[in-house]
C-alpha cells in the first residue's frame, strides 16, 4: 500500500480529471472573470447619473447611464450561463470520471480486501465523499476565482473612490470570515461524524436485508429495530445539530455585514455632508462594499470547502492507493487456447491471520481433459488450493502452471477466460434466472441455455416456475433454496465453456437423485468438450468415478489415486469413505 496522502495535497486525485477538461475550466474561468469586470462597472455609472443629477444635468445628457447598465446586465446574464454550464456543469463530469475511477479500482482489488471493509463505508465514499471532492473540483475553483477577482477589484475601487473610508471598513471586514471559518470547523467535523454514522446506517440496513431468515428464524426484529433506532437516532441528533450551528452562521453574518453597510453610511453621510465626498461617490462605495463582502464570506467558506473536500479525498485515496496483490505481471501473455494440463509445484500458502499454513508443499499433475476429485475434512485446505488456480489469492512460494505455462505469466483475464469457478460462497445477481445463467455470455442462445440448465439439473425448477427463465430471483437469489443456487451458479460456470472447469462443494445442497442427474450431465459435457474438471466435495460417494482423487489433510497432500487405489491402501481415504457409506446406510 502506498503512504497515505493527508490534507489539501489528497485534492491531487482531481487534477487529471480538471486536466481533461482544461478547456471547458478556461472557458468558464474567462466568462467569471469577464462577469466580475463588467459588475465593476455599474455602481461608476451609478455614481455619475446621481452626481449629474445633483448638478443638475438635463435627462438628455445623463440618460445613457441607465441604457449602458441594462446592456451590461444582459451581457453578464450570458457570461454567467456560460460559466454555469463550463464550471459547475464540468464538475459533474468530474463526479461522474472519479466514480467510475473508483468503482474500477474496487473491481480489481483481490477479495480479502473486501474481508476487511464494510459495504456502507464504500458506499459512503462512492456517494458523499466524491460529491464533496466536486464541490471543490466546482463551486470550489468557481469562489475561489471569483473572490479573488472581485475581492481585488472592489478593494481598488473603494480606494479610488476614498482611501480613508476604505480603510475604516476593512478592519471589522476579516469579521465575516473569521465566523464563516470558525462555523464551518464545527459543521465539518459534525459533517465527519454524520458521514460515519450514515456509513454504519448503510451498513446495518444491508447486514439485516442479506440476513433477514436468519433474524426471523431467531426473532431477532425487536432488538433489530432497537439496534436501527439508536443509529438513526445518533444520526438524527447529529444533523438536526449541524443544521442548528448552519442556521446560526447566517444570522450572525447579516449582522455583521448590515453593521458594516450602517458604518459606511453614517460616516459616509458624515463626509458628504462635511468633506465634499459626493453623494454619487458614496452610492458607488456602498455599492463596491456590497461586493466585498461576498469575496469575505467566501474566504471562510471555501477554506472550509477544500478541507472537508481533502478530508474526502483522503478516504477516496485509501482505496485508490491499495495496491491488487494480484495482478498482471510485465510482459504477460494473451494466450489462445489451452489444453488445461495442470501442474502444481511446492505450493504453499498461508492466511496473514493464521500462523499454521493453510497448504504446504502441495505439488500434483492434472491431465488435460481429466476429472478429478480434491477431498478431505472440514479446514484441509481445499478450496483455498482451487482459488489459486484462477489466482483469486497468490501462493507463499510455488508455482502452478497451466500447459507448462506459469499461471502468473499468463494475463489475468485471459487465464479467467478459460476457467469456470463455482465457489462455496455462492452470488446470485438481483436479476431474473437467466439474466444469472448467462452473465458474462450475454450472447448465449437459448439452446445453449437448455443445455447448461440440463447440465446442472435445473430445467425442472425453471420449467415449474411460472414465469420460466424471466422468472426474478430477488436479491442473492432470496427467492431461490440452496440447492437451485448452486444449479444456476453451475449452469452459468458451464456456459463459458470453459476449458478448466471448477467445483467447490456444489453438492452440499441437492439431493441424491439431482446429484446423479449433475454428475452425469458434468460427465457427458467434460468428455464432449475435453474439459479438465475439478471437483471439492465432502460426498465421497459421489466421486467414484473420477479418473484421480487428491486427500488433503492439515494443508498436506497425504494421499493421491483412483477411487479402488486409496481404498485399498486404507488409509484417510478409505475411513472417510467407510464413515460416509455407513452414515448413508443407517439414513436409507
């Protein structure tokens, strides 16, 4: 992992995006700019229609003042529309590119990653943290020229006009922005614990969806309901105080802006009553005043921007500078084809949180186009050898190769693309049953379809279903039972075609009579299509008719051969077997 990046320098996550659209910035800052110079111009002309007036000038002579200002009005109601659309619009495609950066990025993050993170907080940083890093990357970039420009032009212009009167106002001005700074520390750092309060919220809520049998199933939805209520309360009290400290600032401003605007009056009509300052002359002061003030709200306010704009992009950084651990290596190959020989060699691996390896010096041979079995007792390290095969987790030291080819020489996708894995953890999407069956071959035929769903022994469940292949399988595939999971997670895994194909356990949930209809349909499909089938199953009776089985035992690979071979040895094979048989037998 790269060194975290803190304060205003984590805003560099924005720079290429502002950089991508550099023109559409220029434009915008240009049209601002130009809206801030026109502005300038109109209590000047203000100050000479009242001071001609005074003078008693005829209408004819002062009349254009009046023309000039309603001209300048609509040029700047342009040049303000272009700014909108070239600034704040761009800041959306700044939101939308940064989004889409950062789901990207959590794709390809290695799923132990995810082991170690909740759902709600990145869910928070794909909402809220990147909609603060835009109002920096917008109304940021926009306040910020504009205070400059119009802070700096309006300052110059009260000076002309009269120094001494300038000076007196600038000294409570820095006021304002003391309040909005100090105001805006306390709204963000109830901002910060809203934000963390909503990630727990989002979190809970999607804890409680995923596992809502397992809480009625206990009757968990009082204390449930209790658990909500206490977040959402913390969260309700957190906003209706931010809302409080929001509500206050903006009283507190007007009073000081209104006693600063009373001031320039009174000593104001002072001078131009006593020191022959003009009445037009006072107007225009009030007038640049007026405009002052917003450059010193905006001071507080957008130092309180870009802080809690960094803080976001702070946390934004703490996933885009996690490094995958696995990746392509330089120079990977885009194989073609394979024939799926399978070699492993001094493998080991194991689990930053145990001390014991999961697997030790595993090395084994699986011929291309063979079946053959991964067993042993719960903890023995079995699905984690079939993880490394697709690389979903990298081994210690050792190799696997495919073809005599190094699985790490091999670029990911590609390698994936020849695989079909169905794990133990099974994911069904919120989608209907075939939107799941065919997802990563959106092309399928329905043919094909009915093939793979015979294959898995699920065409009778789909066909009993009203609605068939539409039929909507709720989120997970609630609607579905376990067994119908696993069919559909092994229709899809099938459908790739895949030259590797991989079976975690899937018959844990079916019955004897779907676990031959399976197990004659993977035959049928493996011999056709010369596919290497790898299969983990706690059901020993089940595999007898794989070509070889490989028993693990304490991450060790204790026993290897064909189903007569390890029974005669009798070994571990042969009293899991025997167990299983006569378990069977006193069921049946």
């Amino acid at each position: 992992m790269k060194k975290k990046t803190k304060g205003l320098r984590s805003l560099k996550i924005i720079l290429p995006h502002i950089l991508r659209y550099k023109w559409r910035y220029i434009i915008g800052l240009v049209s601002l700019i130009t809206v801030d110079v026109l502005q300038m111009f109109i209590p000047l002309l203000l100050k000479n229609y009242i001071d001609g007036l005074k003078a008693g000038k005829a209408l004819q002579e002062i009349y254009m003042y009046p023309l000039i200002i309603v001209i300048i009005s609509a040029s700047m109601i342009t040049f303000r529309i272009i700014w909108r659309i070239n600034i704040i619009g761009t800041s959306r495609h700044v939101e939308t590119d940064l989004r889409d950066t950062l789901y990207s990025h959590l794709l390809k993050l290695d799923s132990e990653y995810f082991a170690n993170v909740r759902t709600g907080d990145l869910m928070a940083k794909l909402t809220n943290d990147i909609q603060a890093v835009r109002m920096v990357a917008g109304q940021g970039i926009l306040i910020s020229t504009d205070m400059i420009v119009m802070g700096s032009l309006s300052i110059f212009a009260m000076f002309h006009l009269d120094a001494r009167l300038a000076l007196m106002i600038l000294i409570p001005l820095p006021l304002i922005s003391v309040t909005i700074y100090v105001g805006g520390k306390i709204i963000h750092r109830l901002f910060n614990k809203a934000q963390s309060i909503f990630s727990d919220m989002s979190a809970k809520v999607r804890e409680n969806v995923d596992g809502m049998r397992v809480i009625k199933a206990y009757v968990q939805e009082e204390a449930q309901i209790k658990e909500f209520q206490e977040i959402n309360d913390g969260y309700y009290k957190t906003n209706m105080r931010l809302a409080m400290i929001s509500s206050l600032i903006e009283p507190i401003v007007r009073i000081l802006e209104g006693g600063v605007v009373a001031l320039v009056i009174v000593y104001g009509g002072y001078m131009v009553i006593k020191s022959g300052l003009s009445l037009g002359s006072l107007v225009a002061f009030i007038g640049y005043l007026l405009m002052v003030i917003w450059p010193m709200i905006a001071l507080g306010w957008v130092i309180n921007l870009f802080q809690r704009g960094a803080a976001s992009a702070s946390r934004l950084l703490e996933v885009l500078d996690v490094e995958p651990l696995v990746k392509d290596e330089e120079n990977a190959l885009d194989v073609k084809d394979i024939k799926g020989k399978i070699e492993i060699k001094s493998l080991s691996f194991s689990y930053k949180r145990n001390v014991r390896h999961a697997l030790f010096d595993i090395t084994l041979k699986i011929e291309a186009g063979s079946a053959v079995a991964i067993v042993g007792q719960t903890g023995s390290g079995k699905s984690t050898l079939v993880k490394l095969i697709p690389r979903l987790i990298e081994p210690d030291r050792g190799s696997i190769y495919i073809d005599s080819i190094d699985v790490r020489d091999i670029k990911l996708g590609t390698l994936r693309k020849f695989l079909g894995y169905v794990p133990q953890d099974l994911f069904l999407f919120s989608d209907t049953l075939k939107g799941n069956i065919t997802f990563g071959a959106d092309d399928a035929m329905d043919r094909e379809i009915y093939d793979v769903s015979k294959a898995a022994g699920l065409w009778r469940d789909i066909t009993s279903f009203p609605e068939g292949l539409k039929t909507f399988v709720g989120e997970r595939g609630i609607t579905l039972s376990g067994g119908q999971k696993q069919r559909v997670t092994l229709a899809r895994a099938i459908l790739k075609r895949p030259k590797i194909l991989i079976l975690d356990d899937i018959f844990s949930s079916v019955d004897a009579d779907t676990e031959k209809e399976i197990i004659r349909g993977i035959r049928t499909l493996a011999t056709s299509e010369k596919r290497t089938t790898i299969i983990v199953s706690h059901r020993l009776t089940s595999l007898t008719w794989v070509d070889e089985i490989f028993v693990l035992d304490k991450g060790k690979l204790i026993e290897k051969g064909n189903h007569e071979e390890l029974m005669k040895r009798k070994g571990l094979y042969y009293k899991l077997y025997q167990k299983q048989a006569l378990e069977n037998e006193l069921k049946g």
